[in-house]
C-alpha cells in the first residue's frame, strides 16, 4: 500500500535510484513537500535505504527487458497513483520509448525518443546546435576505423581531434590524437587505426571525430519547460573519476555559458533536464563538447531553497517572473570516497594538492547525510555489486554502473 502525499505535495517516482545525484534530488523533493518513490532495476542503489523516498521497487533492467521495464512502471503508477515520473540515467531513453503508455495516467519528464537522440549522438548534436546558428567545434561522423585519418588534412584539426564514440558516457574509449605537437607517428596512427577496429566501429556504430580543443573544461545543468530555462548551474571539472564523470563540484556564475543553454532550448523547444559539457578556451569563447539530456551531477548543488523542484514540477511562476532557479555561487559538493582515491592521485598527479584540499575541505558530501545516513552504508554494497558486473563481463566499473541501462541508438 502507498501512503498518500503531505498536504500539497505530489506523488514522484524516480528512476535511476543508483545515482547520486538522484539521492539528491529525492532530498530536494521531499523537502518541497512532496512524496518521493523510486524504480531501479540494480539490486542495492542509494534510494533504497534512504529517508526521503517512501517505498523502493525494483524493476527489470531495460536495456535487456524494455517492456518488462514500461509495464513495470506502469504498475507502480498505478498502484501509487504517481502523478510525474521523472527519469534521472540512461533509463529515460527506454522509457521515452514507452511513453504513450502513461498518457492520461500521469506525467513523464521526458522529451520524445527522436528528439532525446539527436541530444544523446555527439555528431547529431552538434549539428542541432550549429542550425540553432550557435558556435560549435568542426566535428565530424566516422564510420570506419581509419575514417577519420583525411580530417588531420584540413586546417579545422590541425591541432589534432578526439575520437569518441557518438553514444557513450563518461568519456569512455577516449582517443586523443594531438598532432599540434608535430607530424603524427605512423605507430600512433596505426595504434588509433586499431583501438577503432576493436570497437566494431561502422554505420550502424559509428565515431565522432572533434578538433581537440585547450581551455578549461565547464559543466552545466539545467531544466527547461517548453524552450525556457527554468533551473541552471555551471560548474569547473577540476577532480573526475579516470578521464569523465566529475567527483567534485563548485558552482560559479558564468552569464554566457547560461546564455547559451537558453539560446540551445529555446531553439528547440525543449522540455526536461538536460546537461552539457563545454569548453572555454583563454579567448574567452565557449565550445559545446556533447549534451546529456538527463539528470546530471550539478544537482548536487542545489539547496531545497534554491527552487529546483518548482523548476521541474511547477515552473509557472518561475516563467512568469522571468527568473531561473540558481545555486549559491560557491555552492560546494563531492563525492567524498571518490575524491580520496581518484580525486587524490590526480592531484599528486598534476601537483595540486593544495587545491585538493582546498576542494575536499570546504565542499559536503553528496551522499552522507545527518538524519539519512544509511545511504553512505549503501555504497559500498553498490560498488560489491558492480565489481561483481565488471569481472563478469569483463568492462570497467563505470562502464558497468550503466550497463544494464544504457542505450546506444537501438530501435
């Protein structure tokens, strides 16, 4: 049985209660007054064990069992009378699939699978971005492993290109081909030739190519209803797990970065959450890298007061007044075991130790929570877990936090 809302508050489900930054958001949501449910299909996720979510249901993984997941959810609709879902990982892909299962029934923050996928391939995107008349980096779709060898003839990548696949997630199976450092080596050409060859690279798989960019790395969140901008933050990524996901989060004011998340979304009209990665070169220009139109870490640093929940459910009012729900400048988080193994050694690393602790002295732990504290406990039975899905199927961890979720172009 599902208890009934707070005076005021709605029914919520949440999906993707594995994630962090979804832990977070059910705090922000029960602290708006609302009653917070999750699906997931991992068997141990934060969301299970936390005070701000009523009840846990587990679900089968999509990406292995798409329908099995929709009726599921459906379900739990149903049985809960949930009145948004609101999707946080890879699992929106999925369900934006199944969405007209839930007309009539309840609200899904979701956009169309089409226009989810234009946002999710790195080549598509950037082409979205250039007819919204937006700066872009030259990137280029490869489908074939040395498909992307005539692009070091051009003057666009003289500097030399990443190489990335069009659908993949924390900049996993990275290559980098840095040429402005001199002529390419044949062994590392031929080196790159083969990392691609191995990763089934073709039309129906294909690669983006992207002239590599210098600056400084920029992260950004936001929510949008219908083209305007309800909620933003911006972020450096300064500390990450290996070469992608972000471990430590600092907001900042960055008025032009804001501008052209507003400029993307209103060109489009779009209506969810959706992140971005940048680049911001020593010119002062800024460069999309790719786009995630989910949930993202930049959740973290929202404060019940801060007005992400009305941004996702209610926004009106925030349209109205013309304002966006914004983070504290300063706003400080992290992931607390992840900044002392990864965020540690990359600071040795590169010699900043005392930003380091600088950045792990004055930021919070996204996780641990006084009064919530069982979520902490929680991810070491996670990480059990997903080391037990890397070993067996011979990925890495982060490629097997999403591997039962993800989703790479499928029809």
């Amino acid at each position: 049985m599902c208890i009934e809302p707070r005076a005021g508050g709605r029914r919520i489900l949440l999906t993707g209660g594995r994630a962090p930054a979804t832990l977070e958001l059910a705090r922000l949501l029960r602290a708006a007054g609302h009653t917070v449910f999750a699906a997931e299909s991992a068997p141990y996720h934060l969301c299970r064990v936390s005070r701000a979510v009523e009840r846990s249901f587990a679900v089968p993984a999509p990406a292995a069992d798409r329908t099995g997941f929709i009726d599921a959810l459906h379900l739990i609709v149903e049985t809960c009378r949930i009145d948004a879902i609101i999707p946080t990982c890879e699992e929106i892909f999925h369900l934006s699939r199944g969405i007209r299962r839930f007309d009539g029934v309840c609200r899904v923050l979701a956009a169309p699978l089409d226009e989810l996928d234009e946002l999710h391939h790195k080549g598509k995107f950037i082409r979205l971005a250039e007819r919204a008349g937006l700066p872009v980096p030259p990137t280029e779709t490869v489908q074939s492993p040395d498909g992307w060898l005539p692009l070091l003839a051009r003057d666009a990548y003289a500097d030399g290109l990443v190489l990335k696949p069009a659908y993949s997630r924390f900049a996993s199976r990275i290559v980098l081909i840095d040429s402005g450092r001199g002529p390419l080596s044949p062994s590392v050409r031929d080196a790159a030739v083969r990392v691609l060859a191995q990763a089934g690279i073709s039309a129906d798989r294909p690669w983006v190519a992207q002239r590599l960019l210098r600056g400084e790395e920029w992260c950004t969140y936001g929510v949008a209803h219908d083209g305007i901008l309800t909620a933003f933050a911006a972020y450096r990524s300064r500390f990450r797990a290996g070469k992608g996901a972000s471990i430590h989060f600092s907001a900042a004011n960055h008025a032009q970065l804001q501008e052209w998340v507003a400029r993307f979304v209103r060109s489009i009209r779009f209506t969810g959450q959706i992140a971005f990665d940048f680049m911001a070169l020593p010119d002062g220009r800024v460069y999309p890298l790719e786009c995630n139109p989910r949930a993202t870490s930049g959740i973290h640093l929202f404060s019940p007061e801060d007005g992400l929940a009305e941004a996702l459910l209610a926004p009106e009012r925030l349209i109205a007044s013309g304002m966006v729900a914004k983070p504290a400048a300063g706003a400080g988080a992290m992931l607390s075991a992840a900044m002392l193994t990864y965020g540690f050694l990359q600071a040795c690393r590169g010699r900043r130790l005392g930003e380091w602790l600088h950045a792990y002295a004055s930021s919070r732990d996204a996780v641990f929570r006084r009064g919530d504290a069982r979520p902490a406990a929680e991810q070491l039975r996670l990480f059990g877990w997903l080391r037990r899905v890397a070993i067996r199927r011979g990925v890495t961890l982060q490629e097997a936090a999403t591997s039962d979720i993800e989703w790479n172009g499928e029809r």
